[in-house]
C-alpha cells in the first residue's frame, strides 16, 4: 500500500502560506495576559488567554510577542497612559497580526495597544473591589475605629530596604515635643507581584499580638509609584478593612486613592505625612491633658479662695455675733444690776424708816418710862421725905437715943440714965429723974 | 482594646470628673486635698505615657549628646 505523504516541513509551510494569504490585515483584540517576560534582546513574550464569563475557565489561549523596536516604544507609552507596566492578570487591547511559523508555531505578534481599555478594566476591577466590600458590610469598619489616646505604640508595615523607614523613624522619634513612641517594624514586600499577600502576612503577624499595639502605619518609602494594583485589590483591603486597629496608610502615590486608602482609618500621601500625623495626634492628646491641668488647677484655687472667703464671712459674722451676744449679756446684767441696786436702796430705804420709827418709838417708851419713873420717884421721895426723921423732927417730935440707940419705950430707961433727944435743930442730953 | 490606652482613657476621665465635681461644687473642703493629690498622680501618669518616664527621656537625652 502506497500512501501518498509531504513532510512536516512541507505541512507547516502550506499553513504558514495559506495563513498569511488570508490573515494578511492586523486585528484588534482583547485578552488577558497570563504571561509576560522579557528578553536579553529587548522583545517581550506573552501568553495570551480567554476565560470564560465565569473568569475560571481558560477559553482561548495564544503565545504572543511585542517585537524589541515596537516594544521599546508601547512599554513607555502604556506606562504613561496607565501607571501601570503590563503584568500578567492584566486585561488588554492590542493591534496584532497573526503568523505561523514552522519552527515556532502559532504567534501573535503586537503591534499597538490601547491603555484606555487596561485603565478601564482596572477601574472596573477597583469599582468592582469597592462595590463587594460595601456589600459585605466591612467597607466602614477600620475608618469607624476611634485612634486610641495616646496613639504611641505603633506596628509598622514597609519593606525592609525602604530608603524612607529610616526617615520616618527619625522623624517620629526625633520630635522635638519629646513624644514617646514604641514602634515594631513588620517587614513586607510593598509593591509589584505579592505585594498584597505579602501586607496581609503582616497584618496577620500584628494580628496575634494586636494588645501590644495602639495602630497600624502602612508605609511605602519612595521609589517608583508604578505597580501598586496590589492597594486595590479586594482581598488585602478587606483585611484592612476588617483589622481591629485603626490602620493609617502613607503608601505615597499621586493617582487617586487607593482601594486600601480608602477603607484605612486614616489615609496620608507619604510617610512623612504620617509621622506629622502621629505627631500631631500627640499634640491633640497634650493639648487636651494640659487643658486638664490648667482647668483643674484654676477651679481648686477658685475652690481654696471661696471657702477661704466663706471662711471669714463665718467667722466675721462668728465674731459680731459675740459682740452682740456680749453686748445683751451686758444689758442684761446691767439691768439686773439696777434693779438689784434699787431693790436694795428700796429695801434700804424701808429698813432705815422702821428704824427711824422704831427709835421714836423706843425713844417714847423710854421717855415715858422714865417720866413715869421720874413720878415714881417723886412720889417715893416724897413719901420719904414724909418719913424722914428730919420731916418728923420737923413737926417737933424729937429721938431719943440711949447708948447710940433709938429708945422705943419709956421702960427701957431708968432713972439716972443719960439720954440724948435729937431736935430738928440740934441734940440735948438730958437725964431721967 | 489594649489594656494600657484604657488606663489612659480612664485616667482622663477621672480627671475629668474631678473637675465636673470642681465646678458643680459637689466637693467637700474636706475631700480637696485628697482629690488634688489624686489629681496630680493622675496627670504625672498620663504624662508619662506621652512623654515617657524620666529614665526613658533621660536615654533619649543621652543618645541625642552621642550623636
């Protein structure tokens, strides 16, 4: 049996033949790119893909190329247009032609690209990123944080050969307030392929150890500003969006914020900025403390003087009540005085009057007694008189006295006896015959 | 959250209760030098959180005269 037979070569060649014949033009296409390097030589090699509707499923899939001279002018011009270098997972449009080559097979060499198709693709997946998170109810989550006061234990994220963490460190420590900060530095890779895995693995590293920190600061010190797509995907800025401690971000980019920047607490440019931040936080913090102080020390002098004011109203008033109190007492004892004085002079006066009339009266008494006596007296004297020998005498009886005495009767005198008779005027013996 | 930032936290609103007492003349003569010396901790507290005890300011004093 004969069969007839070309070669592989002779096969390839008719179909790069044929495929030039009827794919002469230059189509524009969309696609995916899964692969993408460059060469020593300056071209660029791609692989192109189609997925399906569910973004799962490769439908289509081509090598590619960007030839060194036209690739030396669309790399510049795509960076410009986007700010972004074409990378794999990125959706584009490009001008291609088709080719096949017996060696090398099919390839689709290009030509042009549109950025505004790359830019629109991203918005979309930004939008898209924003919408899911809104929609899964953590987008406020991490910017509804309060910053804790004092905001000085700080865990820090940024790549361990940023030219711009020494800055900052010196710019946080350094402040010429004296604020104490305590930072941890969490190294990661800040831009370009696994940039986002790479911040979340710190952030998960802080995660276990959250009690130590009183914030996150995001920072990417410098260097190029392409290549941060890594700040809008939905996955690293769910877990910001979600972390427990407020997250400040100075991830230094001049295109609109990032899909990070927007869930953070707090978002800064740079991270100059968000040393000034921190430090102005600390002001804030002093500010309030020292307003504290001031306003607790003017109301204890305020208290101090009005109980000392209070103080000497009290004993004022204390002291003119004794006055007066000393002033009645006075009065009262003065009054007391008087009428103790006129009682006295009263009762003075009542006694010297019964004593007045109790001397007249003794006076009477005695008066009449010793007038009565007095007649008394007369009468007995002239009783006497009556009765005096003298009186007798008188009337012209005469005594006779014997021996010294009175002779009584006539039988105690006999004859010869001597006697005397005494007259009123004189005595005369006489003897008895 | 942290254990620290809420003695802070409560530290400043003791303080501030203070002073509300201060100005509602809720406070006794008797309980002014207690409250004032409680104050004072209060406040050399708060201060050490922002400006660090003096042995930490002291270093940072001393590594500023290395450099």
């Amino acid at each position: 049996m004969t069969i007839d037979s070309i070669s592989l070569k002779d096969l390839l060649l008719t179909i790069r033949k044929e495929m030039a014949d009827a794919f002469s033009n230059a189509y524009w296409i969309r696609a995916e790119i899964s692969e993408i390097r460059e060469n020593a030589n300056g071209h660029c090699y791609l692989e192109l893909i189609e997925k399906d509707s569910s973004g799962k499923l490769i439908v289509a899939k081509s090598r590619a190329s960007i030839w060194a001279d036209t690739y030396r002018m669309l790399k510049p011009y795509f960076i410009k247009e986007t700010g972004q270098e074409l990378k794999s997972g990125m959706k584009v449009m490009v001008q291609v032609t088709v080719s096949f080559h017996e060696l090398y097979g099919f390839n689709c060499a290009i030509r042009d690209i549109e950025p505004s198709f790359t830019i629109g693709d991203l918005a979309r997946k930004r939008q898209e990123a924003i919408r899911q998170l809104q929609e899964d109810g953590i987008w406020d989550m991490n910017r509804t944080l309060d910053l804790p006061t004092p905001l000085t234990r700080i865990a820090i994220i940024t790549s361990s050969t940023a030219a711009g963490y020494g800055d900052f460190i010196d710019q946080l420590k350094k402040n010429k307030q004296g604020y104490i900060f305590h930072t941890t530095f969490f190294p990661a890779t800040m831009q370009g392929d696994g940039a986002a895995d790479s911040i979340i693995n710190a952030l998960d590293k802080i995660y276990e150890q959250q009690e130590q920190y009183d914030a996150v600061a995001i920072i990417r010190g410098g260097g190029a500003t392409t290549d941060l797509l890594a700040y809008d995907e939905y996955e690293l800025a769910a877990c910001c969006a979600q972390f427990p401690l407020p997250i400040i971000t100075g991830i230094g980019h001049d295109r609109d914020q990032s899909v990070v920047d927007m869930v953070a607490n707090t978002r800064c440019k740079t991270p100059t900025a968000v040393a000034a931040f921190l430090i102005e936080q600390m002001d804030e913090t002093a500010d309030n403390l020292l307003q504290i102080e001031e306003s607790l020390k003017s109301l204890m002098d305020e208290f101090l003087k009005n109980a000392h004011s209070r103080l000497r109203n009290n004993a004022l008033s204390l002291s003119q009540r004794i006055h007066l109190l000393l002033r009645e007492e006075k009065q009262e004892m003065e009054r007391t005085q008087g009428n103790i004085k006129h009682s006295i002079s009263l009762l003075l006066m009542r006694q010297r009057q019964r004593i007045k009339e109790s001397n007249v009266k003794i006076k009477n008494t005695i008066k009449s007694r010793i007038s009565e006596e007095k007649h008394h007296l007369e009468i007995s004297e002239k009783a006497i008189l009556l009765l005096s020998p003298d009186y007798i005498l008188k009337k012209g009886y005469s005594l006779t006295i014997k021996e010294g005495k009175i002779v009584k009767s006539q039988s105690e005198l006999n004859k010869g006896d001597t006697i005397t008779s005494i007259f009123v005027d004189g005595k005369k013996e006489s003897i008895i015959k | 959250m942290a254990k620290k930032t809420n003695t802070y936290k409560e530290s400043i609103s003791e303080l501030e209760n203070i002073i509300t007492e201060l100005e509602e003349n809720q406070l006794e003569i008797d309980d002014l030098a207690n409250k004032a010396k409680r104050a004072t901790e209060l406040i050399k507290f708060c201060k050490e959180k922002l400006y660090g005890t003096e042995d930490e300011v002291n270093k940072i004093l001393e590594d500023l005269d290395k450099e």
